[in-house]
C-alpha cells in the first residue's frame, strides 16, 4: 500500500493527470434518469432534474482528481471518493470548495483492502480502475434499483493506457453483472472527452428484490337461487353471494 500510495502521489506532484478534466460521458448521460428515479424511463437519458430533499448517496471509485465525484455533488448525490493518492484527493477537495460543493466525503485508501458499505449507495462510479477482487463488494455495495457505472480499458486494444492484466476482456463486465437489469453495454471504441479509446463500459441496475406471493383469493362461492315461479315455468341462474 504505502508503494502504490508514493508512486501515485509522485505521479500527480510530476503532473501525470491521465484522467483529468470533464466528467466521464457514460456518467453525465446516464445520472439525470437516475435522479428521476422512474424505472420506464431508465432507458432514455435526459436533462438533469431536481433531487428529492433526501440526498441520494453515490460512491466514486478512485477518484483521483475527483472529475466524477464534483459532478455527481453538483446533481445533488451526497459522495464518497475513494482514492489511494492523498495529493490527488487534496487537489480534489481544493477543487470542490472553488466550486462551492458541499456533501463530499474524500477518503484515502487502499482500494485492495477497502470495501464499502453493502446496499449504502444509489450509484456506484468506476471509471478507468480495475480491481477484479473488488466485483463482489461492488455489486454489493449498490442498492436494489440502484446503479453500477463501470468503465475502463479493454483488453487487446493498441491504445495508450495500462498493461494487459489492468485491461477488462470482452464480455467480461456482462459476465460479473449477470442478473443485473443492463441499461447499457459496450465493447470497442468510444470517446472519453478529447480522446479516443477502447473501452469496456456498462449500465446495470441492481433488481429490486422480488414482492412475496401473496395468498391466493378465493372466489365467492357460487350459489343456485331459484327464482319465483311464473305461470308454470321455473329457471335456475348463478348469482354470486354477497
């Protein structure tokens, strides 16, 4: 930890920023039909509404310089970003308060051994960090009917970026959130802001929990009633109790 911790503090003093600048574009086009929380409308991103007077929580996965942290905070998410890097989360936090941003909680730490907490967050960011021992606390960490935004570098791709074994193979992020309601899903060329990449990418909604069976209701019992006899003819109805 304290290795990773100096060579990434030293990378952001040297100005090695790789990730640095707007939002992620998968971020900023799904959150808005999050935060309108209408599950038909889920598949049709939108323009960014009001939140609802409780804070939706949100968790930002290395966050460095927290781009996608000061963007969920600015739609009202109440955030925690976790990042290894404490000179990246100060510039970060430095950035929030220029902004004016409040609700963001930074937090150093080694993403190998930290974990969040389980079904504590509306939406979970990972962007361009792959931990694969971390996919289960991931997906635990999502509330039901909640979102998993996930993107990084794809395996086999020339681009610039991190080594082979850092890399998301093809498929591999349909596989880890199979069940999962999938919103959006993508493997091969897409732009992060200037650039263009090749890229794993995914929306998944966690399902909400199935509503138990209700005990069957029993129809009202069918009863015969004859009816007053005319003039020598008689008729039988089915007529229901009351």
């Amino acid at each position: 930890m304290k290795a990773d911790r100096t060579n990434w503090d030293a990378r952001y003093r040297a100005g090695d920023r790789p990730h640095d600048g707007p939002p992620s574009g998968l971020l900023r086009r799904w959150l808005p039909a999050v935060a309108r929380r209408s599950s038909t409308d889920l598949r049709r991103p939108a323009a960014p509404v009001a939140v609802p007077a409780v804070r939706p929580r949100a968790l930002d996965v290395a966050t460095g310089l927290g781009r996608n942290a000061l963007y969920l905070a600015s739609a009202g998410y109440a955030v925690d970003a976790v990042d290894i890097s404490r000179t990246a989360l100060r510039e970060a936090a430095r950035r929030a308060r220029q902004a004016g941003l409040r609700g963001i909680r930074w937090i150093a730490a080694d993403l190998d051994r930290w974990r969040p907490a389980r079904g504590h967050y509306d939406v979970v960011v990972n962007a361009f960090f792959l931990n694969r021992r971390l996919f289960p606390a991931l997906r635990a960490a999502v509330r039901p009917g909640g979102l998993l935004i996930f993107e990084t570098h794809l395996a086999g791709a020339s681009d610039t970026g991190p080594p082979g074994r850092r890399r998301i193979r093809p498929g591999e992020l349909r596989r880890v959130l199979r069940g999962w309601d999938l919103l959006y899903a993508r493997d091969g060329a897409s732009r992060d802001g200037a650039r263009r990449l090749a890229l794993g990418r995914i929306v998944a909604r966690r399902p909400l929990p199935r509503a138990p069976r209700g005990r069957r209701t029993r129809r009202p019992p069918v009863i015969r009633s004859r009816r007053p006899r005319r003039a020598g003819r008689s008729d039988w109805s089915r007529v229901s109790s009351p």
